[in-house]
C-alpha cells in the first residue's frame, strides 16, 4: 500500500487489491482522443487539513491509460474525518484520469482502490464515444 508523506509525491502505483469494507460502480461516457477526469479523492483530518490519500490501480484499462492530477475541491461528504465543522471548506483532491488509446471506440473498465484509511474499491465502466 502506499503511504504518501506531501502533497508532491501523491502519484498512483498498479498492485494487487487490498481487501476492503465498500464498493461503488460507476459508469462514465468519455470523447475519443482525450484525457478525461474519471473522479476525484478527498481526505481530510479532524481539523479539516488535507489527509494523505492513497491511490491503488487494482486493474488497469484495456484500451487506455490513467493519471493523476492535484486539483482543488469541497469537502462534501464524509467516509472519513470529522463532518460537521469540515462539510463545505475547501480542500485538495487527487484526481483520477483516463485516456483512451489513439483511435480507439467502445467500453473500457478500471478498478481503484482510493482512500486514506479505510479505502474504497471504485470500479469504473467506461464508455469511450
């Protein structure tokens, strides 16, 4: 697993699954020939400050690539972290990208592992049109 210590080494790595307690799927449409944010994590501690988020490629795509970018978000619900003073502030997030390969029409899928202490498994069908 990775344990990430600043903001500029936030990155993902390809492993094995780790076990985890949740799951979401989710179904995305992407255009042909462009990187396209799939998702994005937040983590946060008890005094709202950015929580190391760990990011695990469980299953790579087929037919395209992922990345991930640094961008700036909302804290919006909580799976972790305190909730009532922290919904609404703002935050860092790491988003999750995906591009398809040159050329390439049809479906797609990846599965993540994403999450700062009990992490989630998101599996992502995606459409590429």
């Amino acid at each position: 697993m990775l344990r990430v210590t600043s903001l500029a080494a936030l990155a993902f790595i390809a492993a094995a699954p780790l076990s985890t307690a949740a799951a979401v799927s989710r179904n995305k449409s992407v255009p042909a020939g462009r990187a396209t944010m799939l998702d994005a994590y937040s983590g946060w501690n008890n005094d709202c400050s950015f929580l190391v988020i760990k990011v695990n490629i469980t299953a790579p795509p087929a037919h395209g690539k992922i990345s991930t970018r640094i961008g700036h978000g909302f804290i919006r619900e909580a799976n972790e972290g305190s909730v009532g003073s922290c919904l609404g502030k703002p935050t860092r997030v790491l988003q999750l990208w995906y591009t398809p390969k040159r050329g390439y029409h049809g479906s797609d899928t990846v599965s993540v592992l994403a999450g700062a202490g009990n992490p989630t498994t998101y599996y992502y069908s995606i459409t590429v049109e």
